[in-house]
C-alpha cells in the first residue's frame, strides 16, 4: 500500500470530479487538466462509488445537488469507509447557509458556492494536492 501511495505521489496527483451537469464535468476537467492534475469526471456519485475510484483519488470534487446520493452523502460515506482522509472540495448553486455548515461539519476542505472564481478554486486544490 505504500508503494503504491508512493508511486501515485511521484506522477500527477489524481483528481475526481463528480457533477451530474456534463458542462461543469468538463469545464472543471479542463481546469485541473492545465494545473497538471489528471483528472476523472463522474456523473454521480453512484458512478464514483462503483468504479472504486475513492482510494486512488488524491482529490475529490463533488457537487452537493445531484441524484440519489448528494454531495452531502458522498462526503460522509468517504469519511466513513476510507482508511486514509482524502481532501473533499464541495461546490454548490444553493444558495442555503446550512449547507456549508454541513459540509464543513462532514470534513469538506473547502466549500464553494457557483458561480465561483476559479482562482480561488486553483488555490484549493493547490493546498489540497500540494502543487506548486
């Protein structure tokens, strides 16, 4: 196992963005792509989940509002199960103050409301994942 952590450390951290609106999957794609980040796009956090991309992730970005299991969910499904903490940055158009508590409360590292500035997101993931 820590080999393996050790050989992902060496290449491009892994970034996994999970968004049910395919626009902001790729815009948010795009973004990371160019920080030199290599990113995965999701369309739920089902999809996530199943393709048991939770332990390989470096990163997760995750919208709150999406199907069966929200943000919210994912978020403290991976606090859960997850040996190692892997930073979550949440990101929502709600515009309801609890949510941030919520997610603040469940772990978030850091919490974004849409539309957001994308520096201030590059600082985050920055921090999260230790790019220069």
């Amino acid at each position: 196992m820590m080999a393996a952590a050790t050989e992902r450390s060496a290449c491009k951290p892994i970034v996994s963005v999970i968004d049910d609106d395919s626009a902001m999957r790729a815009a948010l794609s795009d973004l990371l792509d160019s920080l030199g980040c290599q990113s995965r796009a999701f369309g739920s956090s089902e999809l996530f989940l199943s393709a048991e991309a939770a332990e390989s992730s470096d990163l997760v970005i995750t919208d709150i509002e999406m199907g069966e299991l929200d943000g919210l969910g994912l978020l403290k499904q991976l606090g859960e199960t997850l040996a190692h903490p892997v930073p979550v940055i949440v990101i929502t158009a709600l515009s309801d103050v609890r949510l941030e508590h919520r997610a603040t409360a469940g772990g978030c590292f850091a919490f974004l409301r849409k539309p957001f500035d994308p520096e201030r997101l590059i600082a985050h993931v920055r921090k999260a994942v230790a790019l220069p």
